[in-house]
C-alpha cells in the first residue's frame, strides 16, 4: 500500500511568481468543473427540462453563498482598501439600489423552470450534498488565513469559457432558455475576468512564503472539488443511478 506522506514546504524556496501563476492555472486546465459529465449534458442539450432545473435550484444555494462568504471575509479584514475593493462582490450578487444583482438574474431562471421564488430561496429541496458542499467553502473562507481565503476565488479564472459555452449551448438546445434567462451568465463574463485579476495579483504579491503558496494552490483545488461536488450529487441524483434522497426536489412534484 503506498502511503501519503505530507510535504514540508517550510524550508523550500518560493516559486518565481510567473511559476506560481502556472501551477494556479494548471488545477484549473485539470480540476474545473467544465470537464463533468453533467456538464457536458447540460450545455450538449442532452438533458430533459427537469434536470435542468434540478440544476438551477440547486445552484441557486451556491450563488446565495457566495455574498455570505464574501461578507465573512470582508469582517475578518482591517485594511480599507482591501474591504473597499472586496464590497462589489457582495453588490454583484445581492445588488444595490435598483441593480437586482446576480442572485435576482438567477431567480430569472428558476422562474423559468417552474419553481416559486419562495421555494427556491428556502433550499428545502436542494441535495443535502448541495448544501453540505457550499457550507464547506462559507467555513472555508472564515477558517483560513486571507491570502488562502482570496485564493479559494479564483476559480474565476476559469469561468468565462464555461459561461461562454453555457450560453451558447444552452440557447441553441433548450426551447425554454432565452437571452433573458441567461442574462446571469451574460453578466458574469465582465464580471468574473475583473474579480479574478484582482485577487490573483493579492494573492502572487502576497503569498511569499513556498508553504503560503502551496495552501493557496490548494485553496484552488478545494473550491474546484466543491464545484465538482456539487455536479457528482446531480449526476447522481437525477441522472444515473437516479437516487433522489430524502427531502430533496422530485420531478412531477409541484414547484412550491
């Protein structure tokens, strides 16, 4: 049995920063979500309309995380313009003034697919490995030191292809998806490229340290497995072998 022996990176050399950036980008070319079968059904048009919206409900407790994690971090912060730069987060997704947000773009699509705002934003039918996994990443960011919390972001830096693919995907095979339902993703490919390069340039000027830059490649790694997570318990669940656990959202049940 071959054992896994943890690394000392105490004593070792940090990486040059251009070697840093390289090691960050290749989890994404080997670990990001875009290459999960659920995926690759759902932008193929492969999928039937209620697994499509078992997807969006449960992605739906993902994108409501995502600000509440984003506040957890900003109150573990004491540098101004680290906070001052870090709130748009929170307004690209809960909104501000007349802006609905992210979350509002979102609720768009679950309109779109039948369910009740109500039902929606209650998650009584999401996956309880939905809600497990998204909770993991809220914990994730409050537990670890800031430079680690900001390098679990950037997934990011691999999101505007797969929102790229999505939209197209989506509107070319899906009937009941429009250019307003997929008015979230539209957004995000603005938004995500300018998040990413910020935190990415923290994260190379503040990791120093080789064992500070192998937590923050390990940060993205971790949110790439809760992304991954999330799609395993959908395939799982309403794909093959189709176990719908306890509680969770069935098709042909009322919406509400």
């Amino acid at each position: 049995m071959n054992e896994i022996v943890a690394i000392d990176w105490r004593g070792a050399a940090p990486l040059a920063r251009d070697e840093f950036e390289a090691v960050i980008r290749a989890v994404g070319a080997e670990r990001y979500h875009d290459k999960h079968e659920f995926h690759k059904l759902l932008h193929g048009g492969k999928l039937q309309k209620e697994q499509v919206a078992a997807w969006a409900l449960n992605r739906y407790c993902y994108q409501e995380a995502v600000p509440r994690k984003d506040a957890a971090f900003m109150s573990r912060v004491h540098d101004r313009e680290l906070r001052r730069e870090w709130i748009h987060r929170i307004h690209d997704h809960d909104g501000l003034g007349e802006e609905g947000g992210g979350i509002e773009r979102w609720l768009v699509l679950t309109d779109a697919l039948g369910f009740s705002r109500d039902y929606v934003t209650s998650r009584r039918g999401a996956l309880p490995a939905t809600k497990f996994a998204v909770e993991a990443y809220v914990r994730f960011v409050v537990e670890q030191p800031l430079v680690v919390a900001v390098a679990s972001s950037l997934t990011e830096l691999f999101a505007p292809s797969i929102h790229r693919e999505r939209i197209v995907g989506m509107l070319e095979n899906y009937d009941f998806v429009d250019d307003q339902v997929m008015a979230y993703f539209k957004r995000r490919l603005t938004q995500a490229p300018r998040d990413s390069e910020f935190a990415l340039g923290y994260v190379l000027d503040n990791a120093r340290t080789r064992a500070e830059q192998e937590a923050c490649v390990g940060a993205v790694r971790f949110k790439c497995d809760v992304l991954w997570a999330q799609l395993d318990a959908l395939h799982h669940a309403y794909v093959t072998p189709g176990l719908i656990p306890p509680g969770a959202w069935r098709p042909g049940e009322a919406n509400v």
